[in-house]
C-alpha cells in the first residue's frame, strides 16, 4: 500500500482575499538626494550613463541595520528614490535622532577613499546638500498582497510583498504561545532579516527558538552542544498560478561552542539579543540582530566594524564583544552576559558538531502545524498533491540483487540465495561491460592509479574487478599491473605512486594569494602534465587518472590555496585525462570501520570514473506511444566561477550534455565547438578556462547564451528532442525561465518577444525544474493517518516516492512534483525521530536523536513549458521523472540524469567550491536538493573525502 497524496508546507490566501491591509511606517529617499549620492559613490570620476537605473547600493547600511535596528525592514539592495517607492518599512516610527545617525555613516562609507582630502570635500558638500531632517517616517496602510500586471497568468506580487508579508506572518508566528511537545517548549524570536529582496529571489523572514537547547554527549558528562529550531517564511509563486503562496520550512541551527574556527573569505553570522538597544536611544526589541565576524588581513574582525566602520560610526561597538575574545569562547555569553546574548552560528566548513543538521517527517510536521495556525484566517494551505495516474518507475535494465538473510538461516537456503546473488550480480556487470565496451575506442579501458597507499591503491583494484565482473577473465595481475579480459570489454590498470606531485602548494609554506599562488599552479601543472605525458608512452591508451589525495579536511582556512587537486587536474587534462579523486583511509577511529567506509569510497570511486569516460545507462520509461521514439534529450547549463575563488579566475562557459538515442557515449559541447564530442572530451576541455574580458557584463553573458541555445536547438529540429533546463543554475542568463517569463508552447531566447514552439522545430518540448533552493519549493511529506486509520491526530509524517499533481481548482495543468524515497544511507534512521523536544516512538522507544543526521528528500517542481499538439502534459512529467531513477545510482538523484550530468562538469572548473559571501548555516541538509553529486555521496563526498 502506497500513499496517494502528500502535503506541502505551502499555503494560499483564503479564497477571495485579495487584500492584507497592516498600518505601516515606512521610509523613502527624496529625489532630491540622487544626484548628491550618485557624485559621492563616482568620487569624481565620471559616471557611466545607460539604459538601465542609476542606483546607489545599500547593502552595508542593510547589514548595519540588520546588525543594530532588527525591526526595521529593507526591501531592496539599491537605494531608490521617490515618494512611490519606500525603502525602509517598520511597525513603529522609529526615532529621527537614530535614523539620522544612520545615514550619516551610510554617507561615510560611500565615500570611495576617505583618506583622500578631495573624497573628504565631497562628502562634507554632500551633508551640506542633504537635508538629513527632511526624512521622516510617514505612516502608511500596506497591502501585503498586492500584485502588478501579469503577461502569462503567473502571480506577480509587488516587490516589498516578499519581504514585508514574510515579516508579518513570522511576527503573528512569534506571538504565539511557544511550541510544545514531549513536556518541552520552544520559544521562538524572530531574526532580523536580510534586505536585497527583490523579486522571487527574496530572502523572506526566519524565526528562532531560544534559548538553545543544550546536548552533551558522554551521558550527560560531555562538552556542551547547543542548537535551536528555525522557521523561516518565504513568499513565492509557480508557474501560470494567479495566487501566490507562502512556504513554511523548519529546521535546525547549531551554534559553536568554545573557540571559533572561520572559514576562509567567509564570515559567520553571530546572533544578538541585547537587554537594550545596541545603539544611543535606539528602541529595545524582542528579535535577534544579525552581525557577521569575518577573518581578514590575519585579523577577526566585526564586518562594518573595524576602525572607521559603520559599527564604530554608530558606537555599537561599545555593547558586544571584541571579535578577539569572542573566537575564544564563543559559547560565553549563550546564557547572557554583559546585557546582552549571542550565539555564533556553525557551519559545515568548521569541522564537525555533536548535533547534525535536518528534521525528520514527523517532527518536521509538528512544527509546521504549530506554526500555521498563525496563518489563520488569511491563508489556508495549499490543496494536497494527488498521485499520479502515470507514476510508474521505469524499465529495469539491471536486475534487483536478492537480500542477503542477517538473521541465522539454513545453509540450503543461504547457499541458494547465494548463488542467485552471484548469478545477477554476473549479469547485471556484464550489462555494465557492453555499455561501457560501446562508450570506448576499441572497447579498451585504460586506467593509471597515482596511489599513495597500497591499500587504497589494492581496494580500487578489487572495486575494478567487482564492478564490472572481471575476475574471470583476470590476465595480469600486480603489483604495478593488472589486466581483464572479458568477450565485451579489455581493462588495463597502471599503478604509479603519485610521490611529490601530491605535496601541498608552495610545499613548506602556503603560497600568498595573487601571483605567488598562480606561479604555484601553473608549477605543479607542468608537473603533473609532463609525468602524465611520460606515463601515456608506458601506458599507451590511457584515458584515466585515480587519484589519491587528501581531501578539504586538511586544506582548511588559508591552507586551501595549498591544495594540489586543481593543479592536478589540469595537468592530466594537459595530458588528456580525466581525473578521479579519492582520499586516503582515515587513520583516525575504529580501524575495521575506516577499512570498511575505505572500500565503499573505491567502489563509488570507480562508478565515477566509469561515468567520466562516458557510460550511460539511460532509464528506459514505460509511457510508450506518449513519448515519441528516437527522443533526445537535452541539458544547458552555465559553468561558472567568480575571480575571488581561491585561483582567482573567473570563468563563464555555456554547456550542453545531449542523451542520443543510438549514441554510444554520453555526449557534450560549449559555445566555442562546432560539434558535439564525448562526454570526456567536453570535461577535459573545461579545465583551466578563464573568462573572456567582453563576457564581464550580464548583457554579454546574456547574448551568448541565447545564441548558444539557438545554435544547439537548430542543429536538432530535425528528430524529437526535450530540453531540460534547470531554473535556479540557468535562469539569470536565460530570463524566459523565470516563473514571471514562462508562457505556454511559447519560448524566449534574446530577451525579444516569446516564438511559437513550433518555429524551433516540430519536436521541441522543454521541461523547466525547480528545486528546494531558497525554498523555491515547499517542504513536504506524508500523513501517517493515510494508510493507518488509527493514527489520526498523532500528527505523524512519512516519504512517498512518486509524480505528484496539483489539486488547486486554477492549477495549469503544467505544473507537477517529483519526490523520492529515503536515501539508503539512512538505516538508523526512522520517520519519527526527533531532535528538538523529548518523543517516544509507537513502540514506546526513546526517538531523541540529536545526533542523527535527518535528511528528507526535495520536493521538485517540473514546468512543462513547451508542447506540440496532442502532447500529454502529465506523461511527459512523468517520463522526466523517471529519468531520476539511474541505475547506476543507488537511489534518486537529485535531478534528471542528463541535468545531473551537466551539473558534475563544474567539477572541470575548478575550484568548484562555493564561495559565498557569508554562508546561513540553518539547516544546510534541507537547504540543498538531494543529488547534485551521485546519491552515495548525499552525506560523504567520495571524491573528495567530506
């Protein structure tokens, strides 16, 4: 029995409520200030005229409000000016002296170089210019649901309705009496939010709950660990739906206890809840202020706070901790201290916390009911999401391997399923042989081990012969060389000891940033490519480098410019490798364990080489004459990298990944090919790339790829063919993407009008997806009460697998859902497992887990944008959700498999860590979509070792 409908923590206005009026006071620049401001930021230079709006940015004095005034609320990152157009709202008026005082140091901080006595004269003619006095706060009735016109039928809110309607609810959240369960209460605050919003990028609102909860490990005895419960409130929209909605998403925030570790060019948000206000006769208030230490120069550092910054210019400086004290014992003032308490916030990045990130089901569910009922009676929630009538997983090309009995069983018996194992196990490897047979010139693959250990060198050698099924047909084996012969497929593997090609960068000293650095790289470059090109003579054919290295857990901070795995990479690319990594066995803990997780790394190790070099086993649907025959299927996707990556070098190279039908690999091509090449050769040819001068700007980026797209397409309008595009990596250069630009079997390309599909090629479809990220999509899950009667009221959660459909009376018919099940990695792991409050299990166990590391899987939204005539919108979702379910995975990725594909090239554009600003560590496991990276590397990233 399976669940036939779900529950998204998504919820709507009420029928006939167009309406939320609140009384407001709010703030505007007068037009007045423009030309004053705009002379100020150019600091005497020209300014550079366009079509576009002169806008001045606010995003310093957002973060020194969200730091000191949390009740004020910013709705845009650049400063407007004009009456219509309000930038600071807040319930009450706040005081004209603090505002004031505010701007003044906005005013400051503009300047471009205030040493300079010439920047000095501007600013002094700028405060003689501005009438700082004329500001005033005015009050104002709000509408918290008022929309602009839509061109195709999607819900156009206004843009301080994503903020400002956010904030509100999560101030009707707050005023609830506290969350309750298992004999514990949540209180919970709201946070200051962050400004910048604009449009269905918005931050929205979060609440808290404080004080933290406390868990020590060792029965009681251990090193405290603190964490608190979050909520946070978005407003967004889907695609051809005249009624926006508001998502609730719960989850967890862990704090640091004792010494801070800060991530390098990152900072770490630090949570404030002072007695009085941080600033002179600034008002108190119940939310908690946002500040953000930072580690720069060899200094920890308040960010707007040093000598001359914004924090000092407002002598907030005065109430909170020295950030020098504050990484020392950061647990300090927790409980309150001084007036005043924080907490900084733990990131991924710091190392590991007793408490894991993630709500299970039925907690999750809990808190989402509890919240909602602060919604009440303006929005509802959303109509539940029905099963669909086509959800049927896809064709096995691979046979289901019988489980193996843990409990005692009879030799018979156990013998028998033995065999039957080891008898699928042949055939289903033998499968993998002829794929991969077809993929490779002369159905040869060749592979060179750079190994630093034996042991690992030994255990990708066994994960070789395991996976493909080669021990019969083993024709050398060791200890340098190993061959296989089978009737579909020749495998040679070369094992080197990768010695000092695998050194840290700069060896004894880590290389400084800029040059020094660059030199380092381009050094060990050549390295690698002149030993891999001396290795491609004794090892002709070779396609594929594994590597054996360290992974990030050692080139942490500054040291991660040491990191040799970029210039490795390079250099075997130079070579003509691909390049698979894998770390050494972790020394550390239970041997027999690490040995264990060890082989597990090697085999996932190997399934990733295998997919480099082209292997495809593409799930075959069972829609029948629905889809037509000889469909390809398409993935654009932009790679890219900002210049304040380690390297330093930005890079922005459109990309297409193409699943041919008859293809014998994978195939790919960028905007600078005239044809499409292997997968292989699309990767390798990533490396290294460094952005064109005339590709800075968004218009150019832009232009190049709709013309990339136009190309690609035109090149295929002749044979059925689907593109999938995936919203939140594409949309920023491809604006018809967004929920705001998508019209029916209509596309857009160069920002010009929207075509008629057909104009593109009688076959065309495309399929937009969208996932979790910024809660673009709802949490969810299933209700327990569905398939047990007797469970009604026990507010219990489960998972569902499937396609799931829209049941609201103006759904569009083009908007579906795809779910998967629970990840295998979570054994231990049951749907009522709770980490917030005290909870006892059905069967009366203790279900407080902490420590569990609770995963649920994202909620994707697929738009069926583009049809021809006759199509059936629900099976071509449905063949798009199929296509999640590869199996050379273990369970479903994240995103269909030749979006899946693209996304792992960025691993070619090194390096291809994120490099945020400032990153949120609220609930990181719920923030990102399941599979971004094969499904064994959801908790553990077996390239490299985190």
């Amino acid at each position: 029995m399976e669940y036939q409908r779900i529950r998204a923590a998504a919820f709507l206005p009420v029928p006939g409520r167009d309406r939320l009026t609140v009384p407001m006071h709010c703030l505007t620049l007068p037009a007045a200030w423009e030309e004053p401001l705009l002379a100020l930021r150019a600091g005497g230079r020209p300014e550079r005229r366009g079509p576009h709006p002169r806008r001045v940015p606010t995003k310093e004095i957002n973060q020194l409000l969200r730091a000191t005034a949390p009740d004020i609320v910013t709705v845009d990152a650049t400063a407007t000016f004009g009456a219509d157009r309000p930038w600071l709202y807040c319930t009450q008026a706040y005081p004209q002296p603090v505002t004031n005082m505010f701007v003044a140091a906005w005013l400051r901080n503009l300047q471009r170089n205030p040493e300079d006595p010439e920047s000095a004269s501007r600013l002094l003619a700028c405060f003689r210019d501005l009438d700082t006095d004329s500001l005033h706060w005015q009050a104002r009735n709000v509408d918290l649901l008022e929309q602009q016109p839509s061109v195709n039928g999607t819900a156009n809110p206004a843009p301080h309705v994503y903020r400002l309607l956010a904030d509100h609810l999560a101030a009707r959240i707050a005023a609830q009496p506290p969350y309750e369960h298992g004999g514990r209460q949540l209180a919970f605050h709201q946070v200051a939010g962050l400004g910048g919003a604009r449009g269905a990028g918005s931050g929205g609102a979060e609440l808290m709950s404080w004080p933290p909860i406390e868990y020590r490990t060792k029965r009681g005895t251990g090193t405290p660990a603190y964490y608190s419960a979050t909520l946070r409130v978005t407003v967004r929209t889907v695609p051809f739906s005249p009624v926006p909605r508001v998502h609730l998403s719960a989850g967890v925030r862990r704090f640091v206890s004792g010494k801070v570790w800060l991530p390098y060019r990152k900072g770490a948000s630090v949570y404030l809840l002072p007695d009085s206000s941080l600033v002179p006769n600034g008002p108190s208030s119940t939310r908690f202020s946002v500040a953000t230490l930072q580690w720069r120069n060899g200094t920890t550092e308040w960010r707007q706070g040093g000598a001359g910054g914004m924090l000092a210019a407002v002598t907030a400086l005065d109430h909170i901790p020295s950030p020098e004290r504050l990484v020392k014992e950061a647990d300090h003032w927790i409980g309150g201290r001084d007036g005043i308490q924080l907490a900084v916030g733990h990131q991924t990045a710091m190392g590991s916390h007793s408490v894991h990130s993630g709500l299970m089901p039925s907690e999750r569910r809990r808190v989402v009911e509890w919240a909602e009922q602060a919604l009440l009676p303006d929005l509802m929630p959303a109509p539940y999401l029905e099963r669909s009538r086509l959800a049927r997983p896809p064709k096995k090309q691979l046979r289901k391997l019988p489980a193996i009995p843990k409990k005692e069983t009879s030799p018979e018996k156990l013998a028998a399923i033995l065999d039957t194992h080891g008898q699928i196990s042949a055939a289903n490897a033998a499968t993998r042989r002829r794929a991969m047979a077809e993929a490779l010139p002369d159905a040869e693959l060749v592979g060179v081990l750079l190994y630093q250990s034996d042991g690992q060198r030994d255990r990708l050698v066994a994960a070789a012969e395991k996976g493909l099924g080669l021990a019969d047909g083993r024709a050398e084996h060791g200890p340098n060389s190993w061959a296989w012969k089978s009737p579909e497929l020749t495998v040679r593997l070369h094992a080197h000891p990768l010695g000092a090609l695998g050194e840290p960068l700069g060896r004894d000293r880590v290389p400084r940033i800029g040059i020094e650095h660059d030199e380092a790289i381009a050094d060990r470059r050549r390295l690698v490519a002149a030993e891999v090109a001396a290795l491609r003579e004794r090892v002709p054919g070779a396609q594929i480098a594994l590597v054996e290295l360290e992974g990030l857990d050692v080139y942490r901070g500054p040291r991660r410019r040491a990191d040799p795995k970029h210039a490795i990479r390079l250099g075997c690319a130079d070579g003509g490798l691909v390049t698979q990594f894998i770390r050494p066995l972790d020394t550390e803990g239970d041997p027999e364990k690490a040995a264990e997780e060890a082989a597990l790394r090697a085999e996932a190790a190997w399934a990733d080489a295998l997919r480099q070099l082209g292997l495809r086993l593409v799930p075959q649907h069972t829609l029948g004459e629905l889809i037509p025959e000889e469909l390809n299927q398409v993935a654009f996707h932009l790679v890219e990298r900002r210049s304040d990556g380690p390297t330093g070098k930005p890079q922005f190279t459109p990309i297409a990944v193409l699943l041919r039908p008859g293809a014998t690999c994978v195939l790919g091509r960028s905007a600078d090919m005239q044809e499409w090449v292997p997968y292989p050769v699309l990767l390798k040819s990533l490396t290294g790339r460094v952005r064109a001068e005339e590709l800075r700007s968004e218009p150019a980026q832009s232009a190049l790829t709709a013309a990339f797209i136009k190309n690609t397409l035109s090149r295929l309008r002749s044979t059925p063919t689907l593109v999938l595009a995936h919203a939140q990596d594409i949309r920023k250069r491809w604006p018809w993407l967004r929920n705001d630009g998508l019209e029916r079997d209509r596309l857009g390309l160069d920002g010009g009008p929207t075509q008629r599909i057909g104009l593109y090629g009688k076959g065309l479809r495309v399929v937009r997806i969208a996932d979790a990220t910024r809660d673009e999509t709802a949490q969810w899950w299933a209700e327990r009460e569905e398939l047990t009667a007797d469970l009604a009221g026990q507010q219990r959660g489960g998972i569902a697998k499937g396609l799931w459909v829209p049941t609201e009376p103006d759904a569009s018919g083009r908007v579906f859902y795809s779910t998967a099940d629970k990840s295998s990695t979570q054994t231990g792991l049951t749907n009522d497992d709770a980490k917030l409050t005290p909870h006892v299990n059905p069967s009366g166990r203790d279900a407080y887990r902490p420590t569990a590391n609770a995963w649920n899987p994202s909620l994707l939204e697929f738009t069926v944008a583009c049809l021809q005539p006759g199509d059936d919108a629900e099976a071509w979702a449905a063949f798009v959700h199929q296509q999640r379910f590869s199996e050379e995975y273990r369970d479903a990725l994240g995103l269909p498999l030749v979006l899946h594909l693209a996304r792992l090239a960025d691993q070619y554009a090194l390096p291809h860590e994120d490099e945020d600003d400032v990153v949120d560590p609220t609930d990181a496991a719920d923030l990102l979509p399941e599979a971004a990276v094969p499904t064994e590397q959801l908790f553990f990233d077996f390239d490299t070792g985190e």
